[in-house]
C-alpha cells in the first residue's frame, strides 16, 4: 500500500520529487533575487502559476507559501493534484489561508528520518498552542530547502535547528 496521500503513481512521485529538488535548487542559486514577506504577496508563485520547469519561481514569499508553491508546481500544476496541503480547494486558491498551521495539520506523519522521502515537509518551533512556526521541505541526503528569512532561502542540514517537531507526507 502507498504511503502517498497524492494518489500519484510511483513515476508521478518519482517525477514530482525531482521538480522539487530543481526548484530548490534554482531557487538558492538565485536567493538573491528572492525576499521574504509574510504578506498577501507571498502567494505569487500559485496565484501567477509559475512553473521551475518554465524557469519561473516566487521571488516573494515566506516558508510555508514556498512549501505550498513546490508542491503545487510538482502535483497540482503537473498532475492535477487537489490541494491536499493546505486545503485551499481544487484550483490551489492562492487567496486561502496559506500557513504553517495548516500545512502541519495535513499530509501524513512520517515517523523515523530514515523513511524521509523528497518533498516532506519538516516543521519547527511552536508558535504556541501546539503549532509549529516554521517549515522547510526535504530534498534528500539530510538536507531541508528552508526560506525563513530575508537571506535566504537556503539548503541546510536537517537539524540546523534544534526544535524539529513533525515531518509529513504529500507525495
């Protein structure tokens, strides 16, 4: 049985996860070019339907519309995927709410780093009341995409902070 609530097949997956580590990629290459806000506009990458296959990324965002983004471009744009991470509605609505909290109450747990696949999503701290105040997205060999700030975004080790809470699954 899958441990994939995307209902993707496994070549979908496979292909899906290699979009997420392309746009991670692109995307620290070009950090430069990318800010951080925790405004309206940081949803641009889903509201504008940019694509890293297009050689197009959000160069406004914040970790959890980022997180959001690259699952969209990997599963909703190419495969038609539901938003299974945020619940925002069939379309991916970049006017739903979009944040850590809700990412972190969907998906499904992974539990054990060795079963971390590309694409799980990592949460952070605790902004109180039991919800995390930070997530980053799994791109294999122990390393998180993480954009949590104006510097960023950075690939970085799993660990570089000391309150990792709860990975989930979409892929």
């Amino acid at each position: 049985m899958s441990d994939r609530v995307s209902g993707l097949s496994d070549a979908h997956a496979a292909h899906s996860r290699k979009i997420i580590v392309q746009a991670a990629k692109i995307m620290v290459r070009h950090k430069d070019e990318i800010h951080y806000s925790q405004k309206a506009n940081r949803q641009v990458g889903v509201r504008a339907r940019m694509s890293i296959l297009d050689g197009h990324f959000p160069k406004t965002c914040d970790c959890s519309s980022t997180a959001w983004w690259m699952l969209w471009d990997a599963m909703g744009r190419n495969y038609h995927v539901n938003d299974i991470v945020c619940r925002t509605g069939p379309n991916w609505d970049p006017n739903g709410v979009v944040y850590t909290g809700t990412q972190y109450q969907h998906g499904k747990q992974v539990v054990h780093d060795e079963n971390l696949k590309i694409g799980d999503l990592i949460f952070y701290g605790d902004q109180g009341g039991g919800i995390p105040e930070h997530v980053a997205v799994y791109v294999g060999g122990g390393k998180v995409f993480s954009h949590g700030s104006e510097g960023g975004p950075y690939i970085l080790d799993l660990d570089y902070r000391d309150d990792r809470r709860m990975s989930r699954r979409f892929i």
